[in-house]
C-alpha cells in the first residue's frame, strides 16, 4: 500500500511503517464514527445492541449493576429471548463488585457469561493481569470500542445526578474490521472456557470507506509490539503529538522520547485530569511534570469533571483511540484494545477535539508549577516510587 501523508510531511507515519512496527495490517473499507459526547454514544451503542440479528459480543472491564449496566442488561435478556446469542466477557478485578446476582439473572436469560483473568490461590501475582479492552461487536459487521466502560460515570445524565460526569472518547465501526474484531473475540472467550461459536459472514467493504488497524494486546509479545508502535508513532512525528491519557505515569523512556520530540521542533501537548479517581496514580505521574515542562511539553489539567479518555493524533494524520493508559499497568500488565486509522480528515477532527479539550482545560505553566505547595511535592516523590505498581 503507498503510504498516506498530507503534503509536506517528510516523516515515517506511513502504513508500511506502522504495520511493520505493531505487527498488524490495516483493513480497508470502513466507516467510522467518533464518540465523545455521552449521551450520544450510549444511544448509539444501545441502538446498535438492539438490531443485532445473530450474535452480540461484549468484552469490558466494568460492567456494573447501576442504571445504565441495568438498562444493558435489559437489551441483552430481550434479544436472547429473540434468539440472538449474546455473550459476555467482563474482567474479574474490574467488576469484582457486580453482584453475582447480576450475572446469574443474566444466565438465567440465556445470555452466556464469562469472567477474564479470575483470581486464583495457586497463581496470586497474576491477578495484576486485567482484561481492560471494552469492545462490542454485533453481528460481526458492527463493533465499538474506546474508554467506555458499562456504569454511570461515563454516561450524561450521571452528570445531571452527581454533579459531575466523565469524559470518554469511543470509536464506532462499520464494515470488515468488525469482523476483524470478532475474531479477536472469538480466541480470547475461548480462553476462558466459552462455548465455541463460528464466525459471522464477513461484510462487504464500503467503497467509501477507510482504512482501520486493530491494535489489542493479551500477551507479553503484543503489549511488547504496543509500546514500540508508540516510541515509533512519538519519533517519527515532525508537527504535532497530542495526548490524552486518564492515567499518566511514564517511564523514563517514553519522557526520554517525548522531550526528543520537542527538540526536533514537535508541538508535543498532554491533556491530563485535573481530577482523579486515583489519587496515587495522579501523583505517581505529576512527579515527571517539572522534566517535561522544562524541556517545553504543554501540558493541560482538565477542568471540572474526571477526564477518562484514551487517544493520540500525531501530525494531525495518525490518530489511535481505545483503552490504553500512558501507565505501567496498561503498557505492562493489561490486555488492551485499541483501533488505530491513517487519515487527514479524522486526524483533523481528533486535533478538533483536543482544542475543544483546552477551553475546558488549565495550562500548567513552569513557573507556576514551580510554586506549587511542598505537600504536594512530597506526594508527588512519594506515590513516583510505586509508579509500576499503579
């Protein structure tokens, strides 16, 4: 395939080195959705589930037993009873307090059921191992995936609520990359004692479509591909790198290459939580700020609500969006899903919506970093030394 670029590039974010370094290929003819307001991608996703036909697949790491679980839940019962086979695949750790009565109301339905990397007494260490992908795939032909997980904190009216909501990015699919997905799926609920099911037929690509490269981990060597896919993606940037991660703890390396980036004359940005549902973790990740900010790293502090979201854009071309943190855990530990897709336009509308991100956001300056409280200069030292533990 030619490589893809806008005009005057000059770097390698083509599809022939992308596809060498995470081990994947892009396939073609897909239509694509971006979804980052709440409301709106949880109609979208529940419309989808309920004109599956034959087969629904959910993999996620919280699927909780709130109102918005409960209202998914309800779709998934009925269309079992249409005789739809609906499974489903929720991480262990991540929805350890979903109440066993959830999922056996869900059996009971004729929805199938299964928990990934399930703690065991004969292997303890494991059970740092999550299943942190959140995808669904309908009918083989329709797939989403992102930050969402199942639970009210990444739906609107939770906002309304609790007087503050999460904001996510998600990706909706049409066409043979679902297929793709499925197929992925179809190994991985294998692997944790599903019942075999054969793959759906696969859809007929859109000649209007683009191309999507999937790029999921649930192995050393995967997570392995994952990060160099990342050092490659930052290295070969000659404009732009945006970042937007929920939990931001690097290693010394991804700092090493970031600061690199700014000295080739890359405008480098990080969109960060101002608010955290792990303070250890927001801490762990503040301790490399004062290394960025001096090398001239933006970096941004969302504003209000918890920012939940996953995605990167480099050069306003290259864009990756799923469920991979900027942390040991996700680059280390988990297994992950994301999507990755080559294109000027959706490049632009993800820089679209990192500038969106900004107005709702506060730039962390040098100077005022290097005013900040010493209690949280001790915070920040302290939780840095468990960074690969978080």
């Amino acid at each position: 395939m030619r490589p893809i670029r806008q005009a005057g590039g000059s770097g390698s974010l083509d599809v022939t080195g992308i596809e060498g370094v995470s081990g994947s290929r892009f396939t073609d003819g897909n239509r694509v959705t971006l979804l980052w307001k709440e409301r709106e991608s949880f109609s979208i996703i529940f419309d989808a589930v309920r004109g599956a036909r034959r087969l629904i697949c959910l993999e996620f790491y919280i699927f909780r037993n709130d109102e918005t679980g409960t209202e998914l839940a309800g779709i998934l019962k009925q269309k079992a009873a249409e005789g739809v086979r609906v499974c489903i695949l929720y991480d262990h750790f991540g929805s350890l307090f979903t109440p066993g009565s959830f999922w056996r109301d869900l059996l009971h339905a004729g929805v199938e059921v299964r928990a990934s990397r399930p703690f065991k007494w004969t292997s303890p260490l494991h059970y740092v191992h999550r299943d942190h992908t959140k995808l669904i795939i309908i009918d083989g032909r329709i797939a989403f995936t992102g930050g969402l997980n199942i639970a009210d904190e990444y739906r609107g009216y939770y906002a309304r609520r609790k007087g503050s909501g999460w904001r996510d990015t998600g990706i909706f699919l049409e066409g043979p990359a679902a297929a793709d997905l499925l197929d992925r799926f179809r190994r991985t609920w294998q692997i944790w004692k599903g019942r075999p099911f054969a793959p759906c037929d696969r859809p007929l690509p859109f000649p209007d479509g683009i191309p999507v490269l999937p790029i999921f981990t649930n192995s050393a060597r995967s997570r392995r591909r994952m990060r160099k896919l990342l050092y490659f993606s930052i290295g070969s940037a000659r404009r732009s790198i945006f970042l937007t991660t929920a939990y931001f703890t690097p290693s010394w390396r991804m700092a090493e290459v970031l600061t690199d980036a700014v000295k080739r004359g890359v405008d480098v940005r990080l969109m960060l939580p101002g608010l955290s549902d792990i303070s250890s973790a927001h801490y762990a990740g503040r301790a490399f700020f004062t290394r960025l900010l001096k090398a001239g790293v933006r970096i941004y502090n969302y504003r209000g609500v918890i920012l939940h979201a996953k995605t990167a854009v480099f050069d306003n071309e290259w864009s990756v969006i799923g469920s991979t943190n900027l942390d040991f855990q996700s680059l280390r530990r988990n297994d992950e899903g994301n999507v990755g897709i080559l294109k000027a336009e959706f490049g632009g509308l993800m820089s679209y919506i990192f500038e969106q991100d900004m107005l709702t956001a506060d730039e962390i300056t040098p100077e005022a970093w290097a005013g900040r409280p010493w209690t949280e200069k001790v915070k920040e030292q302290f939780y840095a030394l468990f960074r690969r533990r978080l």
